[in-house]
C-alpha cells in the first residue's frame, strides 16, 4: 500500500482511478441485472401483488400517486401492464435518478422478486401488456436473422442508428443503445413503447418479426470488427473527427519536421 | 514621407552554418546508421505484411488496447504496409537532412520565349511537312478528315439526351390512390385499425398491383407513408384534415419536404415527428405543422379511411406532391 501511495501525486494518478472507477461502474452495471420471470400459482400471485403494493408505496407512490392514478410529475399506471413496469424497473431507468429529460438505463435498484411483486401489482390495476415468457422469447429458434436486419432498419434504425447504438432526439431526450439489452426488455420496449418510443403493435410488427429484430440485434453485438477500430459505429462523425485531428495533427507534425534544418 | 519609395534590397542568401554532420565524422556515421535502421525498419514491416498475407488466417482475433478485438490478418497487412513506406520516406528525408549536401544553389530562369531563329525555324518545319504530306493539294483527304473530326467532336452532344428525359408528372404522382390498401413494410400484411394501439406505429406502403411481387426502390422511395395512432382528443385539426384520419389514426408521407429523408423518428410523449437529417420537426397533432428546421413545409398527410373489409385505405392520392421542392412545384 504504501509503495503505491508514492505514486498518489503522479501525474498519471488522476487519469488512471478515473479509468479503474470507470470500468468498476461498467462491471457493476453488467454484473447487476439477471432476471428470470417464472410462471407463478394463484396465492403465489396474491402474495406478490400485496408485496408489490408494499413496494409501490414506498417507492413510487410520491410520484405515481397512492393508487398508481398519476400525478402532475408522473404518468398514471392503470393499464400500463406488467410488461412496462418489467422493463422500467429491471433495466434501472425507475425510480428516476432526477427529474431530466430521460430515465436512463442504470443499475436496477430493486431486485428480480421486488420488480416481479411490483409488476404484478400493478397488472392487477387494470390489463395491459405482460411480461413475455421465455418459451415467446426462443429467437435463435424463432427468429429470421436476414428479415430482422431489414426490420430493423425500416423501424428501429432511424432513431436507434445503424448498427443500434442510440442517437440524440430533441431537447435532450435520445434513443438508447440496444446494445447489452436482454431479449426480454427489447421485447417489452416494442410492446409498451417506453417514454418518447412509440409502440410496435403485434399485428404490424407481429411477435417473429420482433424475434427476428432481437435476433438481429444478438448478431450486431457480435459483429466482429473486421473493418478496424469501430469509433462508436456511429459513422463517419468520429471517422471524420479522429481523421481531421489525428490524421491532419501527423500530417502537421511531418511537414514541421519536414521543413527544420539539422543542427 | 519620404518623397521615393525606397526599392526593398535583396538580402542575398544567409551565410552558410555546416551542420555538426558536416565537421563531425563521428555525428555522421551516427546519422548514416540511422538512416539505415529506419531504412531497415521498412524492410522489417514489409516482412510483416508478407507474414501477414501468407500465415496469419482471416478469422484471427487479437486484443489491442484502447482498440478492443481487432482481426489480426486485416490489422497487420495495413499496419506493414503503412510502416514499411513511412520508414523509407523518415530514411530518406533524415538522410537528406544530415548527409546530403545542403549547400544554397542559384539556378537562373531562362526567359520563357524561345529564341526568334527558333521560332522561324518551326513554321518553317511545320509548312514544308504539310506541302510534304500534300495537304494543299490533295483536297480529298483534307475534307474527309475535317469531315470525321468535327462529327467526333459534335458526338459528345448526343450524349447529352441521358440528363434527360424530363420527369413528367412523376414527381408529383406517387403509387397511393383511392383505394389503396395499407400494408406493413417489410411483411405487405394489410392493417386493420384495431391492429394498432394508442402510441402506435406503423411503416406502410401502398398495397402491390395485382400481379406484382416486389416493387422499385423509386417506388418506395416516393411511397412510404408513417401510420401513428393517437388520442383523438389529441389532434388539433381543422375539419378536413380531421375527416382525413380515422380513430386517431393519421398518416404522413415520410419523404422530408426539406431534402428528402426518411422522417420517422417519432417522439411518443411529445407527438414529434423529427428528421434525422436536419433536425427538421413536425407537429403530428397540427397536420405535420413544422416547429422546428429547415423544412418549409409540412409533410404531406395522407387521407386515410377502412374499406368494406375493415382495412385500413387511401382515401384519395396524396393531394400535393411529397418530398422535397423541385422547379416547377406548384406552391
């Protein structure tokens, strides 16, 4: 320790713990979030939606009112269905960490049981969408690779980029990343239509097709980058960018060399 | 103020500094191995590109740092490639600075014009090999070769017929008329209203013809049309653009009035429809009203109702041209 303490005021000390704090919050954020949702009995289910009212309570109720009826800073939660409160409070964006623009993605603040209780709380409001199953989420099996990719670019590309890494809205909203996501909250994404997104019905965008579409994007986190560093995959904004400044900043440097005379 | 502008004196050249190379045997031998390690360090790269190209197979991975998982065959064939030419031309200026003699030179111009015996001497020539080839006399192939040159030189003008012919009406026609069913894009399901939620969207195309099985990229480019259901409360339309929507459902060419993009970034808690390109936004509660961007015009809303089936149809064709403004737009 204390050989590493002497190091403290080194010049790369700064920059180095930003890195080790940084990777530590990307390993967290990978680490937390494993959900399975299993079928559950009658009392299992009853037990659940009174825990889930515990937690809403708690929770949410400042916000989203005692009865989930909504307030001036929060929607109402009467019919959003199981399958939004999955997907809000599973992938962290609820509770909000502040009142901006956006919920984002962050570490779940409540476990897999807590999250199931409060989603079955608040499906017994009122019917809405659930929670799809394991057996409905079988893409390697069900899904069509080529037709996802097609499907995605129709639907999803134009707000989520090209290769689903996310894009900026308006006013400081902006489309995620999909990259990461588990095939359960990509599914309840499509079927709620969470915050600015809207939603793709099962009939115009029928349950294969979204297989396909999460098929598609299990491939793309895949993509081997065969084409060298892959900047963000965000096109040619970062190419141009390092181009004009590293390429151009070497090319400087060259002609600067080029033109001092030797001593 | 002086009365004359005094002429700027040339400086001549500065005096000559000899380089430690130039009195220093030991510092030049040091720079000519340095020009040779350079020189070796190319020929090293290009051994590993060679290696590269022959041993190292297409599907190898490695990790490089700040890079991530690079394919390896890829990364060195260009990274040698790359090294093996910056070496040479570091070695080859590095020798030019330390070695080579660096001496100032003055090389006068000559003057641009040639010399009058030249220039009398070349029309001279080019008069006696013309009487010599007998072009003054031998008016035939004088007139032929005009002949063949000049409509060489006109062909390029019959060229031209391929920048056009003029569109036509087709850029104020798409393929949706009255009629025309709804369906999904990819997938050519047609759409019921009940299919899609509060919150919904769509991508559609009008239905094919009887007959055909796929259509052009033209065709889609023109027709893809953005289905989004809302509240009905939600809409703040005057009369006619509402009787064009059914049960909130509304319907906007996706082609940007502005440039014509893809505009289908809709903003659900907002009811936005915004334009990757250039930001242009439109109202989708105030008939693609533009709040924001460039684009001078809303998008063009399709009227839309069910037919005796309960699909949903194109009431009428688009009732101005989508897309962007060309000449010749009417408004």
């Amino acid at each position: 320790m204390k050989r590493l303490s002497r190091y403290r005021r080194h010049r790369a000390a700064a920059p180095l713990l930003l890195i080790f704090a940084l990777l530590g919050i990307g390993t967290t954020f990978q680490v937390a979030g494993a959900t399975t949702t299993s079928p559950m009995t009658a009392e299992e289910r009853t037990a659940a939606i009174e825990e889930g009212k515990e937690i809403f309570l708690r929770g949410c109720s400042s916000c989203h009112g005692l009865n989930a009826e909504g307030g001036p800073i929060a929607p109402s939660l009467i019919g959003v269905g199981a399958a939004s409160v999955d997907f809000q409070v599973a992938t962290g964006r609820m509770p909000m960490a502040d009142m901006s623009q956006q919920a984002m993605r962050k570490a779940p603040v409540y476990t897999d049981e807590e999250v199931a209780a409060l989603a079955a709380y608040v499906a017994s409001l009122a019917p809405g969408p659930e929670i799809p199953t394991e057996e409905m989420l079988n893409y390697e099996r069900d899904g069509e690779l080529a037709e996802g990719g097609e499907l995605f670019r129709t639907n999803c590309a134009m707000c989520h980029n090209f290769a689903g890494q996310g894009g900026a809205l308006t006013q400081g909203k902006y489309a995620p990343s999909v990259m990461g996501v588990k095939p359960v909250h990509i599914y309840e994404a499509m079927i709620t239509g969470p915050q600015a997104m809207p939603v793709f019905s099962d009939k115009t965008l029928t349950p294969k097709e979204k297989l396909s579409i999460i098929k598609w994007i299990k491939h793309a986190e895949k993509e081997p980058q065969l084409g060298g560093v892959a900047l963000g995959r965000v096109g040619p904004v970062t190419e141009g960018l390092l181009v004009w400044t590293l390429g151009l900043g070497l090319l400087i440097g060259i002609a600067v060399w080029l033109a001092t005379k030797a001593k | 103020m002086s009365k004359e502008i005094e002429a700027i004196q040339d400086p001549g050249l500065p005096a000559h500094k000899l380089r430690q190379t130039d009195v220093d045997p030991k510092a030049a031998d040091r720079a000519e191995r340095q020009v040779a390690i350079l020189f070796g360090l190319s020929a090293l790269s290009t051994v590993l590109f060679i290696y590269s190209y022959l041993f190292i197979s297409t599907d190898t991975f490695v990790f490089i740092p700040l890079m991530g998982e690079q394919n390896a065959h890829q990364l060195f064939l260009g990274l040698g490639l790359a090294l093996a030419l910056l070496f040479i031309g570091l070695g080859a200026v590095h020798w030019a600075k330390t070695l080579m003699p660096d001496h100032e030179v003055i090389a006068q111009r000559h003057e641009f014009r040639s010399p009058d015996s030249d220039r009398e001497e070349f029309v001279k020539t080019a008069k006696e090999g013309a009487a010599a080839a007998g072009l003054g006399r031998r008016s035939l192939i004088k007139r032929s070769l005009g002949l063949s040159l000049g409509l060489v030189g006109l062909s390029p003008i019959l060229l031209l017929g391929d920048l056009g012919p003029l569109p036509g009406d087709d850029l104020k026609k798409t393929g949706w008329k009255a009629g025309s069913r709804l369906v999904t894009d990819p997938g050519d399901r047609p759409i019921r209203p009940e299919d899609l939620e509060v919150g919904a969207v769509a991508q559609t195309l009008p239905e094919l013809a009887p007959g055909k099985d796929h259509r052009s990229l033209n065709d889609i480019a023109k027709d893809a049309v953005l289905l989004i259901r809302l509240r009905p409360e939600d809409f703040n339309l005057d009369d006619e653009r509402l009787s064009w929507t059914y049960q909130g459902i509304i319907a906007f060419s996706k082609i940007c009035s502005h440039m014509g993009c893809a505009v289908a970034l809709y903003e659900q808690s907002t009811k936005h429809l915004l334009c990757p390109c250039h930001q242009s936004t439109f109202d989708v509660t105030r008939a693609a009203k533009v709040i924001f961007g460039p684009a001078a015009r809303p998008l063009p809303q399709l009227a839309i109702t069910v037919d005796e089936e309960g699909y949903l149809v194109a009431q009428a064709p688009f009732n101005e041209p989508v897309g962007p403004s060309f000449w010749g737009r009417s408004a």
